[in-house]
C-alpha cells in the first residue's frame, strides 16, 4: 500500500516562505482596501446547511450532523454571508460584508477566496472599482469580461431551448440555427460592436446589451461575452470575470437572495498569488 503519510492531496494548497507571505500580503492589502471602502469583515463556519442553493450537489462535500441533517463543508460564501446577516445578525446596518477564507469543492479542490457582498445593494460597478484598486496595487493587468445572465435565459425563452445548452457552452447548438441575430452575439465581444449587435437582435435583448454598456464605460480592456452563462446557481443579472490569459484571478455579479437585489465577488487568491510570483521572478 502506498505511504500518504507526507503527500498533498490532489487540489488542495500549500503555502510555504515566499509564497505564505505573499498570501499574507495581499489579504492584508485587500481587507485595508475594503474596510476604507465602508465594508465589515465576516468570518462564517466552515459547516453549512445552504451550499445547494450556491454549486451543484456533485461538487460539494456532504455528511451528516449529529441530528442527521444533511450537512456541508463551504463550497461558496455567498448565501450563508447573507443568511447570518439577514437571518442570525438582523442588522440593518451590516450591508456591505467582505471575508477572506477558504472554500472545498468535491473530491479534494481547497480555494483561498476574499469575497465581497453588498447585501441590498446592487452595485457592481463598486466591485470592479475595489477589485481593480487591489489588483493595481500589485502591478496585475487583467481583461475584464462582462456578461449579462439574464441574456442566456431570454435566448432561450425566444427560441425555446433549454438553459443546459448555455450551461455546457454548446456554441455548435447556436450556430446551426444560422440565425444572423444570434450569431452577432456569439461573436460580440468589442464595445464598439454592440450598436451594430443591437440593431439586429430582438427587441427584449436591447436593454440587457445596454447595460452590458453602462457597465464598461470608462473601463480598460473590457471585452463582452452576452452569451456567457455563469454556473453559480444565484448569479441572475449582470456578471464580470478578471481574466489573464486563461486563467480568471475573479469574478462577480448580481443576484437576488431572500428578496434583497444584491450585488459580490470573489477574487481567486491562489490564482492571484501565482500571477504575481511569475511578475516577481
């Protein structure tokens, strides 16, 4: 039988020296940025009883407790931050709540994340403007994505097909309805595009492409993707991702939870650490 005693598990982290005060750095860094930004911070349990409300239940990592209750280790912040402060806190006034903490996917996946929710607020423009600052702080230059959630699901309604095929990314299911419309925006990805783009779609996608507009104005290297569909069950409307190449250092949106329009991210720490040690040699 093979010895584990000394081996990592596949996905989770280790962080040692360089790296561990590197790691440090920046949630010192990011947590400085957020409380002058007028946000409190939270640390939430490691258990949950909501992570179905947030991934699939194939990615989460269940047991139960000692009442049989079905029981999880985090596998995303967002719903359980709003449900303590809403449900258990019962604060008016903690709104705009950050953490720094890690999240575990299914089988062994660990991700350091410092996240951000601002709870009845809908206001990503504020998220991209704090994620940017951190990440000028350390020299990182990403393109921004911006995508609308809404768009996949209206698509959908107007030519009744099911959302799996946005879920999968399935672009030959859309291109082989050779719709003019619909392949303008596939391809849209330049705010300089989207007159054009709007010109050709159905009239209810108008005013989502406008607000992938308001969104990107006065922004660097910002590229659309109206047709992205994010797989976080809770994200509904407008969404960003941070992107250096292939890898997405964060990522955030609107959604709706318990009745309140509610705008977070989360920036993905040990993508972040590893741009910035290849910046630094």
């Amino acid at each position: 039988m093979h010895n584990l005693d000394h081996e990592i598990p596949n996905g989770s982290k280790l962080y040692f020296g360089k790296s561990a005060k590197l790691k440090r750095e920046l949630e010192n860094l990011a947590a400085s940025t957020l409380l002058k930004s007028g946000f409190d911070e939270i640390v939430t349990p490691y258990f949950s009883y909501h992570q179905h409300l947030s991934v699939k239940k194939d990615q989460i990592l269940s047991f139960k407790d000692s009442l049989n209750n079905d029981l999880a280790l985090r596998a995303d912040s967002t719903v359980d931050v709003a449900r303590i402060i809403l449900k258990r806190l019962k604060s008016e006034n903690l709104n705009r709540i950050f953490y720094i903490q890690p999240i575990f996917r299914y089988p062994s996946k660990e991700q350091y994340q410092i996240g951000a929710e601002l709870i009845g607020e809908q206001n990503l423009s504020k998220c991209l403007d704090v994620v940017s600052e951190i990440f000028a702080k350390f020299n990182l230059k990403a393109s921004i994505q911006i995508s609308n959630i809404e768009i996949p699901h209206k698509v959908c309604e107007i030519l009744n097909l099911p959302i799996s095929v946005f879920e999968k990314g399935d672009i030959n299911a859309l291109t082989k309805l050779n719709l003019e419309w619909l392949n303008a925006l596939l391809w849209l990805s330049d705010t300089s595009d989207l007159e054009r783009v709007k010109a050709l779609v159905p009239q209810p996608l108008k005013p989502m492409l406008d607000s992938l507009a308001a969104l990107a104005k006065g922004r660097d290297m910002v590229c659309l993707s109206p047709l992205y569909y994010s797989k976080m069950r809770y994200y509904d409307g407008l969404f960003f991702r941070f992107i250096d190449k292939n890898d997405i250092l964060c990522s955030g949106g609107d959604y709706e939870i318990d009745a309140l329009k509610s705008s977070g991210f989360a920036i993905m720490s040990d993508a972040v650490i590893e741009k910035i040690l290849e910046k630094r040699g």
